[in-house]
C-alpha cells in the first residue's frame, strides 16, 4: 500500500473506524473519475476540498456533484475563505490535491460537511493518492471530523 494511503489507513484505525483503504487501478482523482471506479454514485463520493480564514485551515467535505458556496462557507464559520494553490494545500494537509482525505493532516483543519452527504448509507473519501478511497458511514466522517453539517452548495 502506498505511504499516505497507509498514513489514512492509520488514523482511521487510530480514531476506532473499521474501514478499509482500498487502492484501486484506476483515478478516483476527481468525484466523477471515483465514482465510476468504485461502481458507486457520484453523491456519495465526498470530496475534501481545503480553504484558508484567518489563518485558520478550512475543510470542506462536499457531494460529488455540488460545487462549494465560499459565501455560504464563510457566512457558517463567520470570516471569508480563501482557496490556496497546490502547494499550499500539499503543505497545509500533507496531502496533493486530487487525494486529500478527511482525516490524517499535517494541522487540524476546522470542517464542515455538505449536509447533503449525510442521507447516504456509505460515503466513499480520498484516501492519500489519486486512486485510494476508503468507505465511511456519514455518521462517522461527522464524529472523527468533528464536522458542522451546514449547507456548502453553490
């Protein structure tokens, strides 16, 4: 198993989910290029997606589908948002863009997540690498994520 792949597999044995990391062949970099890799629908795929407030790390966990509100984003946590480059979210998570999972960052981030995905029996999360996922109940992303459940649709 890939470095992070195995950093996520971790942390989600760590935090008491059983989950498995799976690598598969193909991308799951983008929500649609995971759904159709898993055999899944693209609303449950839940993309991590990293801002910047204030100095303070912002993740949002979306529905495959929903582009993010920065508006609606930082009216729920109170101070505008910023969307770093790739670098940056490389730095801030430890994690490449395409690949950053809910869990395992470099700094805890403050999260909120699409309230959408929360209806779902299982949701599927980046798990590293631009072809690793894991399965997760939407309760338990909430739990180990400390997420706000807000409305993130643009």
């Amino acid at each position: 198993m890939h470095q992070k792949a195995q950093r996520v597999q971790s942390v989600l044995a760590e935090l008491g989910v059983a989950s498995a990391v799976r690598e598969l062949p193909d991308s799951t970099r983008t929500a649609a290029e995971a759904a159709a890799a898993i055999g899944t629908s693209v609303e449950q795929i839940a993309k991590s997606l990293i801002f910047v407030s204030a100095g303070q790390v912002i993740l949002v966990i979306a529905a495959g589908p929903h582009r993010v509100s920065l508006e609606k984003v930082a009216a729920a946590h109170g101070s505008p948002l910023e969307q770093p480059d790739a670098k940056t979210v490389k730095r801030l998570t430890g994690f490449s863009i395409g690949g950053v999972p809910p869990v395992g960052h470099a700094e805890q981030p403050v999260t909120y997540l699409d309230e959408t995905l929360a209806g779902h029996d299982i949701l599927w999360a980046a798990a590293g690498t631009p072809n690793a996922v894991f399965p997760i109940r939407p309760a338990d992303l909430i739990t180990i994520t400390s997420a706000k459940v807000v409305d993130v649709r643009g």
